[in-house]
C-alpha cells in the first residue's frame, strides 16, 4: 500500500515538472521505478508526448 501511494506521489510530482530523478529521491524510490510508473501511466492512458 505504501508503494502505491509513493507511485501516485511521483505522478503528480512528474506532472508538475519535476525531473525524474529529483522525483525518484523526493518518494524514496529508484529512479527506473518512477521511470516505469511514467511508462505505465502512458500506456495505461492513451498519452505520449506528442499529445501534450
């Protein structure tokens, strides 16, 4: 449960701006974790770069 809620913590974090890695120690989590969530909440969404 705690995972999940650092996943949902770097989101928003990665929606304000934040660089990845500034996210990945700002949730305590690696950098290749927070690196997947932003592939996933892509894939999962519909959403890429090209439609932002």
């Amino acid at each position: 449960m705690e995972r999940q809620t650092k996943l949902k913590a770097a989101a928003r974090f990665l929606s304000m701006g934040y660089s990845i890695s500034e996210v990945a120690k700002a949730v305590d989590l690696s950098v290749e974790e927070v690196t997947t969530e932003v592939i996933n909440s892509q894939t999962h969404t519909g959403e890429d770069d090209r439609t932002q």
